[in-house]
C-alpha cells in the first residue's frame, strides 16, 4: 500500500542518515468541538473574545476547560473509525508513542480516537500528558487547565510528565501570553519528544492554535533542533511548515527532520504576557465589532 512504501521510505532516511539526524511523522491531531467552539460560534468572535470567553459559562453551559460537545464526540468517533480502516486495509504505521494537551477537550478526543483499536502489544494506547501542548494561554476560561489531581482521577489511563503542577502555573486573567512565547514553548516541547523518544511514530493530540505554532516557521519545511533544551532561539519559527488550519478533529501527519547540532545554542529572552481586550458589557450576539478596554500587563516569570 501507499502507507507500507512510505514507512519503507522513512525506514531506509533513519538507517542511513547517521546518528545526529532522525525522521519522525508526527500525526497533528486537533480536539473535537469543544462548548467553548460552539460558545463562540453562538455569540460570535467579537462579543466571545472581550466578554463571554471571561465567564466559566452561561445559564445553560459551563465552557471553563471545557469538555466536548456531542459533536465532538462524534467527530473523535468519526477518527477512530480512519484508523481502523487505515490500520486494517491501508495498513498505516500506528504511533509507538502518545501525547496530549492537559486540556479536558484534548484528553477524552483522545481517548476516543485510540479506543478499540488493534495495536501492537509492544505500543499500547498510554498518552503522555504534556504541559506545553495546551493551546496559546489567553485569558480565556477555556484555556485554564484542571488540577493535576482531576486529570489524574477523570483519565486515569494517562500518564503525566514529571515536573507536572498541580494547579495551573500559566493561566493568567484578562493576559496572554504572545506567539513568540507559544513558539518558545513549542520548540522545546519538539526538543523534548525528538531527545528522548526513541519512536518514529507519534500522535500529538491539541489544539488550532498550538498546532499552528508547531508548524509555524520561515521558509524550509525541515528545521534542526539545538542539542541543548535550554537554549533556544528567539525568532518564531519551529518546524517551519506552511500554515495549516485544522477543523474541529482534523488530523495532519507532518514528517520531521531533526538534526542534532552539538555545542552551545542561542539564547532567548520571553516576553510579558500581553493584556487582552475585555468589555464591561455582552455586545450583541453575532455583533461584528466591539467596544473594549485593555487591563494592566505584567510579566510571567
């Protein structure tokens, strides 16, 4: 199949590229519709940005962290089935390793997508909760992450990376942090995977905005990751992919290239996290402007 000839093909780059230099695939796989996406589509992006999106919910839904909508789950399902015809007739590579955003939306996508499936013993379903795979940190509630302790009671099956906070060290209200950041943290995310795992394979399970900033970058689609994890650059470019914009429990595999380079990377500085614009008042539904005020930035150390 087309599948057996690619992993051919990526099992020949591996076994002749030398020690410094690996090849991945990484399936970018982005939640299913969260109430925070529907919340939004309802009030529309300008009244859901300066106003709704500062509320754990409404009357009739909580969107706090929040959870998938019927449709997502439908969506999740609709993945689940591509792999099992995939992995049946297509006889696509499955992951060797799994990791997720800490965000409730990402962990049952998840669970829903890798659910029954026929993999190898070797490569069971396990996903690796990831702090930096969350989306861009805004001062939206959909954005703030549940304890440690709830994610370890609700998704009992995942493991979660050490270092893990138990409460959310990132979130800020009404303050962003900005894609220089996001890129920052994405980079060492990357750096992090291709350091220490050993697998080809690898299923990424997030969001829109953080998978943009996975593929975010200059011009060459391959880029080389710095050796040292503390080191990194101050530009926003990580894997250097064109733009891609995944809907609602889309999935994009994007082959890597890393390229271990030995000694001292470039430093790098982040920035304060940016204030965001927030009304007083709900404008219309479906309004298309409004009226905002900016609150105080301060910096995130």
């Amino acid at each position: 199949t087309q599948w057996q000839r690619f992993a051919h093909a990526v099992f020949r780059l591996n076994r002749s590229s030398g020690r410094f230099t690996q090849y991945k695939l990484l399936y970018l796989g982005r939640h299913g519709e969260g109430y925070h996406n529907a919340a939004e589509s309802y009030y529309g992006t300008p009244a859901w940005n300066c106003y709704w999106s500062l509320l754990d919910g409404n009357e009739t839904v909580e969107w706090a962290d929040a959870r998938i909508t019927e449709k997502g789950v439908e969506q999740a399902k609709a993945v689940n089935e591509f792999w099992k015809r995939e992995i049946k007739e297509q006889k696509i590579p499955v992951p060797g390793s799994y990791y997720t955003s800490p965000l409730t939306r990402c962990l049952s996508t998840a669970n829903l997508t890798f659910a029954g499936l026929e993999l190898p013993s070797r490569h069971p379903f396990v996903p690796t909760v990831k702090e930096f795979l969350r989306e861009g940190i805004s001062g939206h509630t959909c954005d703030r992450r549940g304890s440690k302790s709830y994610i370890e009671t609700a998704f009992p099956g995942c493991v979660i990376e050490p270092g893990f906070a138990e409460t959310d060290p990132l979130w800020q209200e009404y303050h962003a942090e900005t894609k220089t950041d996001q890129d920052i943290r994405s980079k060492a995310l990357l750096d992090d995977i291709f350091g220490n795992d050993d697998e080809t394979y690898i299923s990424v399970t997030s969001h829109s905005g953080e998978i943009a900033s996975l593929l975010r970058g200059e011009i060459t689609p391959l880029f080389p990751f710095q050796e040292v994890m503390s080191g990194l650059t101050n530009f926003r470019a990580v894997l250097g992919h064109r733009p891609f914009s995944l809907s609602t429990g889309g999935v994009i595999p994007v082959l890597v290239k890393a390229e271990t380079v030995k000694g001292d990377a470039p430093t790098t500085s982040t920035e304060p996290y940016a204030a965001i614009c927030t009304c007083s008042e709900p404008p219309a539904v479906g309004a298309t402007t409004s009226t905002c005020s900016l609150a105080t930035a301060t910096a995130v150390t």
